[in-house]
C-alpha cells in the first residue's frame, strides 16, 4: 500500500511540509474514545476521502483533526505547524470545515451566510461591517451561486444549498478544505454537482481537499487518494484502485461484491452482491 | 487532480466585487429604518400630548422643547411627566427586544427571549427580596441599591442556567430553554411570595411583577440609561460572534471561535440589556420575543439588521402598550360593577400581554 | 424509550420496589402523621390522642383540635399531594415533556385567577360552585392544549404555549388585584396566604368540596397507565397499535384537570409538586412504566405535601409558614436537579 508522504529534504519549502499532519492522533467523545493513536499526512494539493462502516471513527477523526473536537492524545500539525500552538482564528485562516448537515436559520440569504466566511480575516469587530470584497464575491462565483446571491438559503434545492455552504467555506480563503459528508440526504444529482464543484475547486485552485464520503463509488471516481478506516484505525490506505478491492469489501464492509473499471475514467467501481453479516469474531 | 500546491488562491475568478446592494433586502432596509425611527418619534409625541385625562397642546410641547418661557405650568407638569415615560418606554422596549434576537440566535431557536428562559424573574425576584428583607431602607439607598440587586439577580439567574445545561451534550439549545422554564417558574413563584410580606403596597408589586411604566420620571429615565451601556459595549462585541454562533456551533468552531466564551459574551449581553431594563420598570414580557419576530420577515436574521430593527420595533410595542395603558381607564368600561372597581390604571404589562399572548399562540402554532 | 410490554422480571421487579415505597411511604405518613397531630399549639398527648380518634364522643378541647383541625389539614395534605403527584405524571406522559406541571401549563393560574375573583368580589358564586369554574378554567386551558398538540409534535413548543397561557393568567390576577378599591383591601391578606398555597383553612367540609371529583379522578387516572406508555411512544406509534390520540389526551388532560383543579380551589395553587414526584418515582423505581410511576408519584406527591405542611406548621413555631413556600424554596430547586437529566434525552428526540 503505498503512503505518500514528502520526505522533508525538498527544495521547495511550500511543499516540504504535509498540508495536514495527523500524529498518533486519539480522538474521542466525552465517555470513549473513538480513534486510537493514528498518523496520516496528507499532501498538498491532493484530494483524500475517508471511508469507513459507521462507527468506524472518519467524521471523528475529521473532526479532531480539524479541531472540532478536542484531541484525546497525539498532534495535529497544519502546514508544519502544530495545531496547538496557533488560536482558533489563525486555524481558520488555514483550514476551512464544511460540517455534516449544516443547519441555517431561516431569512439568511446567501450573501450573508458567505460573508460569515470572512470572519478570521477580519476579525469580530470589523465582521459589524457588511463584507462587500473580493473574497466573497469570488467566492460565490466558484461555486456558480452569484445568480442566488440574494436569495434565501433555505429557499434553494439541497445542492444549491450545499454549494452556498461550500462558499462560506471559499470565502474564508483557505488552502485547505475539509468537507464531512458532503452529499450524504441529496438527490443524486445533487449529490454529483456538489462532487464536481469540489474536484474542480482542487484542480482549478489547487485546494487540498479531504473528506468523509459515505458512497464508496463516489470515494474511488473523485479521489487521489482513499483512506480506509475501521474501528478506529486505519486498515487501508491507497489509490482508489488500491484500497477498493474485494477483499477490503469482504472484511471491512461485509458484502460480497465485484470491481471493474468504469468505462470511462478507468477508476474502480464495484458493485455489491450480497451482505456477509457480522463478522464472527472482532478483536 | 494532483495540480501543483499553490498558495492561497491564487487564482481568483475575475469576479465583479458586489457593489451597493441592490437586493430586494437592502432596499426594503432602506425605507423600513426611517420609517420605524419616525414611527418612535410620532409615537413619543402622542404619548406626550395624550393621557391622565388631559391633553396637552402641540405648541406648548413646542415652546417647552425649545425653552421659551411661558409654556402652561399644568402641560410643563405633564410633558415632565410623560416624556420621560416615553423615553423610558424606547429605552427599554429597545432593550429588551435586542436581548431576546441576541437569544434566539445563541440558542437557535425562535422561542427564545429573556422572560421565557427566567432572567427577567430573576431580576424582578432579587429586588423583590431584597424589599423584603430590607423593609425600610431610605430612598436614597434604594436608587442605586436596588438596579444593583436586580442585576445580580438577572446574572446570577442566567449563570445557574448556564451551569445547568453545560454538560448535558450536544443539543443545549432546547435544554436551555426548558430548565430556563422551569427556574424561571421557581421564581415567578418566590416573587409571588414577597407578596406575602409586601401586602400593603400590592398595587405596586404586581405593577412591577407584570411590568409598568407608572409613575417613572426623569431619575429613572436616567438610571435605566446607565445601567444599559454596559450592556451596549457588551452588545457591539457579541453581535458579530453571534451571527457566526446561529450558524451552528461546528461551523462556528470552523471560523475561529472560542464557543464557551463567545456564547458567554452573548448571553452575558443580553442578559445585562434584561436587566438594566427590567430593574427599572419590571418584567416586561413578550417584548423579546415579538419584537424580533415581526421585523425578521423584513430584514432577514442577519443580526446586524436584525438587532437594530428588533431595537425600533421593541420601541414601538411598549410605546403603543404604554399608550394604552395611560389611556385606558378600565372603571369607565367597567361601570356596570358599580363602586367594585377602583380608581386604576392597569399595569403596562397587562397589555403587552393581551398582545402578546395570541401572538405567540399563533406564532407557535404557524411555525410546526 | 421503556416499551408497554416489559420483561417479567422487570415488571416484577418494579413491583416489589413500588410495594416497598408503598410501605416506606405509609410509615412515613404513620410516624410523621402522628407527630404532627400530637405537637401544636397546645401540644396533645399520645393518650388524649388516642381518644380522640377512636375514643368516642370525647368534648375536651383535645379531641376538638384534633378531630376538626389537625386531622382534616393532614388529611387535606395527603390528598391534595397525591392529586399533585398523579396529575404531574399524567400530564407529563401526556405532553411527553419532563418539566409538565400545572403551574408551568396555566392550569394553576387559571384556577387561582377564578379563586382571586371569588375572594374579592365575594358575592360572586356560592362555595359550592367555586370548585366547578376553577375546574372550567383549567379545562379552557386544557382545550387549547389539546387542539394544538394536533399540529405542535414538539414538546418543548407544546410547553411553550402553557407559559404564555401562565403568564396570561397571572396577568389576569394581578390586573384584578391592581383594580381592587381600597376598602375592599381587607380581603388581600388572605388571598396573599393563599396565593402561596396552604392547607391552613382546612376543614371537613372543604374536604368534601374536593372529594367527588377525586372520586373519579384519581381511579381513571390510576388506570390510565396503559395509555400513557403508548403515548411515551410518540403519536405516530400510538396511532399505528390503534390508539385515538387526540381523544386519549383529552380525556387524559381533563382527568389532570380534575385532579388540580379542585385542589387549587381549596388549597392555593402548590407549585412544583406535580413537577416533582413522577421524576422521584422514576429514580426510587427504576422505570418509566407507567403502570408503576403513577401510585409511585401519588405517595411521593403525599409524602412530600405532608412534610412541607409539617415543616410549615412546625418548624419555625410558633410562627406558621404555608406549606407552599416550601415547595416553593425546597421542591423547585430538588426538581430542576431531577429534571436536568430527562431534559437532555427530551431535546434529543425533539431535535
């Protein structure tokens, strides 16, 4: 399995540290912890999925990497940075997270929800001010919602919906961009448009992308790089190609399935036959 | 995929930067503020020439503003009277409007306001106590001492809640809510309470227990602005953090805030606004939550219309029920009890209440 | 979420611990119930005591104090708390909301304020009638409960409307009070005692004021304990095993009304004591089932009257402090503490 991780001797120092550097990292809720001692770097400019059964730990270690949640044990490192020696707002400066089903107030319009992306630039007082600059409008038309820019979010379809959401996170101008199941309750269609903004956001911008996707299909056909989670730690960590095999199918997520290339992109799809229930002894 | 790590982006869509809003909301905001703004000022001067049975002239209001000698001593009386009455009425109606949008954003629930969630019993009940267990203080000692209590009681109030519901998980919001029902009836009954031990002056207990204006002049006009600009301050710094905190509290940890202090700032905000308030002219009700409410349709929920809008709305409504309750002789519709009623006007807070009750039914009710 | 058909064992279980609160609660009462008769202004001895109740036609001043003072109060006490325990379960299963309580839902307030206009216009209605146009009032309250919960699915919503039909009512009270002339002022004292909520004024015949409607009360609400679990469900459940919602929370929420109705008619309106017990019962048993929480909460809600009256009459004597401020000052704080817990599970399966 191959781990692509920069060795540190480059010339370039951009590109000598990880856009994101998961030490030992253990993560939890308040009564247990959920992810025990995982490292994963991640390089710039990729696009990185997490997949993983439910309770597997990917929204949780999501999370704690994107300081959400507090770390139980380990480091996270942001640009060669640790985490913990940088506030709140200079995180935000960096890392973008669009979280699982966000919820929006009613009477908010677009406009005003990206704006709110402004916030560690400009910092609270200056936030009094209606944010009229650059940032905000490019934001909006990244994400193809300047026709909606006056428009009520909770008016908009669910994709509509999740691109303003995803121009809140554009605007705060970050080089990376986390996302947690960013399609998961969309229409299909829905669900496609938001996965091609952001692909084209990483090939276009060359934001770091990395995010919890649920689809596993969708995993292989928009990501450089999958990382297979489950019960906590990592079990696979590849390319599409790599990681989606029967066998990882088989043992992580329980179904009997086959793989073949998608006629067009060549990258794997796989195609479920039938569950193997619960496996019969977990350590 | 794999494009070359670029610095921040680089590349920015030649985008043409929003200019001066033309959007529906914008122009709505710009003919709704003046209008409201003058609708306090028409307000102020009806409230001025019109009550306690005898009106007074435009000109003497007039020539009293811009001090000519000369005026009626009976309308100098009144204006001396009622203005400060009116101004009190803007000041708080203001006040705790503001209070209850700050709420509804911190706990992203629309049926929010700081009567519903206790503060403003807690403020009534501190000073309700400390009247009983200092029975005859002199009344130097009571202006100043008493906002103090209240104030204690609203904060103190706030923080049992606040402690109540922290470690309770993830949807605090609606845990807020219900413990703050509940001390907030514990309250409502300790101050009933106090009734037991204040018998004599019933009248002006259940006054301020309701809410009223009666009888409130110019000292207290300026006790009730002192005691709110610590709340201002707090206000222009929470209102920014409170945008960002009605958005969720993961999407707000993504931005950059701290949420333990940043909800604190806010609640410590609209707590002080309730109190400085209620102190004053008691527990007014339903003001926080209409105010807001009626104005969101308007100017959306971004709080930085939203609070000054809900502001002059607030105004609005506890003018009008101020005006009412000056107004309003209930013996006169009453007569048909004979001598059952006696000579008095009912509280301001009675009326806000008769508004306010089939407003928030329906307002319930509409919203499942 | 604890369903209707429980396993044996745990029914049983639950049982035994109910038999067992049965009993603590009994002895309880006993002793404390003895003691209260006896001490006093004068205080009685055992053997006077004994006489008194079992002796026969006795006159001494004794057996008067007792007889038509000192055992109707505590007999009043118990009722009214076990009406205020029963009603509390009732209407909380009802409203699926944890803090339900009738002061909280205006059911209280609307009584009280019927009670208020009683008190200050006397010739208003007989004694008789009084219990009724509180129990109207409460049922007013109740109706527009009722009729919402068909569109409210929250409860917190649900709740919010009883707070503002509260305030109203107090609103109300107060503005009557405010309008009050003044030589008509004499009346307040009283009204003020029992705005707090005492079981002073008791006598037999304001027990039998109160009696008929518990009659029926009190049994339908012992029995409602079925209906009650299904509704702990949720609608959507309760409709699909066949139930008539919106008729089964009428009726449940009438039954609260006669149980707290008539009390705040004769007694004041006790905070807090409905609020209370269900939620003592639920950790004494370690249950939700209804079945079990309901007798649970009505000795929890007796035990719990008779120690507020008991404190109130005794504690600081000679001076007499109603029983309410106790419930007031001790049983609301106690609530909020018991309530914290169930509050946090309400949110989540609201939100």
């Amino acid at each position: 399995m191959a781990n692509p991780m920069t060795q540190s001797d480059t010339t370039d120092p951009a590109a000598a540290h990880p856009a994101l550097h998961a030490r030992s990292v253990s993560v939890g809720y308040e009564s247990r912890t959920v992810c025990q001692g995982i490292d994963l770097a991640i390089e710039p400019g990729t696009v990185t999925c997490l997949i993983g059964p439910n309770g597997s730990g990917k929204s949780t270690f999501l999370k704690g990497c994107a300081r959400l949640l507090d770390l139980k044990g380990g480091e996270v490192y942001i640009e060669g940075t640790a985490m913990a020696d940088l506030s709140s707002i200079e995180v935000a400066r960096r890392l973008a997270v669009l979280p699982q089903s966000p919820t929006t107030p009613p009477d908010l319009t677009v406009r005003e929800l990206v704006e709110q992306g402004r916030y560690p630039h400009v910092g609270a007082l200056r936030m009094l001010r209606h944010q009229d600059g650059e940032a905000v409008a490019a934001a909006l038309e990244a994400t193809g919602m300047s026709a909606f820019t006056d428009r009520d979010v909770d008016a908009l379809s669910g994709g509509e919906r999740q691109r303003a959401w995803i121009a809140l996170a554009l605007a705060q101008e970050t080089p990376t961009l986390f996302l947690d199941e960013p399609t998961t309750y969309l229409d299909i269609s829905y669900q496609l448009e938001v996965m091609h903004l952001v692909q084209e956001l990483n090939t276009t911008r060359g934001i770091t992308i990395v995010m919890v996707l649920h689809d596993l299909n969708q995993a292989a056909a928009y990501s450089d790089r999958v990382v297979c989670l489950r019960q906590g730690a990592i079990v696979a960590d590849g390319t599409p190609a790599e990681v989606l095999t029967v066998d990882l199918l088989r043992d992580v997520f329980r179904i009997e399935a086959s793989v073949i290339p998608d006629p067009r992109s060549g990258k794997p799809v796989f195609f479920p036959h039938q569950p193997l229930g619960a496996e019969p002894n977990l350590p | 995929m794999t494009a070359s790590p670029l610095a921040p982006p680089a590349v920015r869509a030649k985008a043409r930067p929003l200019g001066r809003r033309a959007d529906a909301r914008s122009r709505r905001w710009r003919w709704f503020a003046p209008t409201m703004l003058v609708a306090v000022l028409v307000l102020v001067v009806v409230s001025v020439l019109f009550g306690d049975n005898f009106r007074i002239s435009p000109s003497d209001l007039l020539h009293w503003l811009t001090g000519q000698s000369g005026v009626d001593p009976l309308a100098k009386f009144g204006i001396n009277t009622r203005l400060p009455r009116a101004l009190l009425a803007v000041l708080v109606g203001a006040a705790l409007a503001v209070a209850g949008a700050l709420l509804q954003a911190l706990t992203r629930n629309p049926l929010a306001s700081p009567d519903i969630i206790g503060v403003s019993q807690g403020v009534v009940a501190a000073v309700l106590v400390f009247s009983v267990i200092f029975p005859n203080m002199p009344y130097a000692y009571v202006d100043w001492i008493q906002p103090i209590c209240g104030t204690v009681g609203g904060i103190g109030t706030a923080a049992v809640i606040h402690l109540a519901t922290r470690k309770l998980g993830s949807a605090e919001s609606t845990q807020f809510i219900l413990i703050g029902i509940l001390v907030g009836g514990i309250l409502t009954s300790l101050s009933s309470l106090a009734l037991l031990f204040l018998g004599s002056d019933a009248t002006r207990v259940f006054g301020f227990m309701s809410g009223s204006l009666n009888l409130k002049g110019w000292s207290d006009l300026r006790l009730a602005a002192a005691y709110l600009v610590p709340g201002l301050v707090l206000l222009v710094l929470a209102l920014p953090r409170a945008n960002a905190l009605q958005l969720g509290d993961d999407v707000a940890l993504g931005l950059g805030q701290r949420l333990g202090r940043d909800r604190l700032l806010v609640l410590g905000a609209s707590v002080l606004l309730t109190a400085g308030a209620v102190t004053v002219v008691g527990a007014l009700s339903f003001v926080g939550l209409m105010a807001p409410h009626m104005v969101r349709r308007m100017v959306g929920s971004d709080l930085r219309r939203l609070v000054p809008a809900s502001a002059l709305m607030g105004a609005v409504i506890v003018l009008v029920a101020d005006l009412a309750a000056r107004n309003i002789q209930p013996q006169r519709y009453l007569s048909g009890l004979g001598d059952a009623i006696g000579f008095a006007y009912l509280p301001t807070g009675l009326y806000l209440a008769v508004l306010g009750v089939p407003f928030m039914i329906s307002l319930i009710w509409r919203r499942s | 979420m604890t369903t209707p058909h429980l396993p044996a064992t745990e029914t049983r279980r639950g049982t035994g611990r109910l038999l067992l609160l049965g009993a603590a609660g009994l002895g309880l009462v006993l002793v404390v119930g003895c003691w209260y008769l006896l001490k006093g202004d004068p205080d009685i001895s055992l053997s006077e005591l004994g006489r008194s109740l079992f002796g026969g036609h006795t006159h001494d001043n004794g057996a008067y104090l007792v007889r038509e003072v000192r055992l109707p109060r505590l007999l009043l006490a118990l009722i009214a708390g076990a009406a205020l325990g029963l009603a509390g379960t009732v209407l909380q299963y009802t409203l699926k909301n944890p803090i339900a309580d009738p002061g909280i839902l205006g059911m209280s307030q609307a009584a009280a304020f019927v009670v208020a206009l009683s008190v200050l216009f006397p010739g208003l209605m007989p004694r008789l009638v009084l219990p009724v146009v509180c129990i109207l009032a409460g049922l007013a309250t109740s109706a527009i409960l009722v009729v919402l919960a068909k569109s409210i699915r929250d409860p917190v919503r649900l709740l919010l409307v009883g707070v503002v039909i509260a305030s109203l009512g107090a609103t109300l009270t107060s503005a009557t009070i405010v309008l009050l002339p003044i030589d008509r002022a004499v009346g307040l004292g009283q009204f003020f005692g029992f705005t707090a909520g005492t079981v002073a004024s008791a006598s037999w015949s304001r027990i039998g004021l109160i009696l008929p409607w518990l009659v029926v009360a009190v049994p339908a609400a012992l029995l409602s304990g079925r209906a009650l679990n299904l509704l702990q469900l949720g609608d959507d459940m309760a409709i699909g095993r066949g139930m008539r919602v919106t008729r089964a929370r009428a009726l449940l929420l009438t039954c609260a009304c006669l149980l707290v109705a008539p009390v705040v008619a004769v007694v004041g309106p006790i905070s807090f004591v409905a609020l209370l017990s269900p939620h003592v019962a639920k950790v004494v048993l370690r249950t939700s089932n209804a079945h079990l929480v309901l007798p649970a909460s009505a000795v929890v809600g007796a035990v719990v009257m008779l120690l507020a009256d008991t404190a109130g009459r005794l504690l600081f004597f000679p001076t007499e402090i109603p029983a309410g401020i106790w419930t007031i000052v001790v049983v609301g704080p106690l609530a909020v503490v018991l309530a914290r817990r169930s509050v946090g599970r309400t949110s989540m399966e609201a939100s």
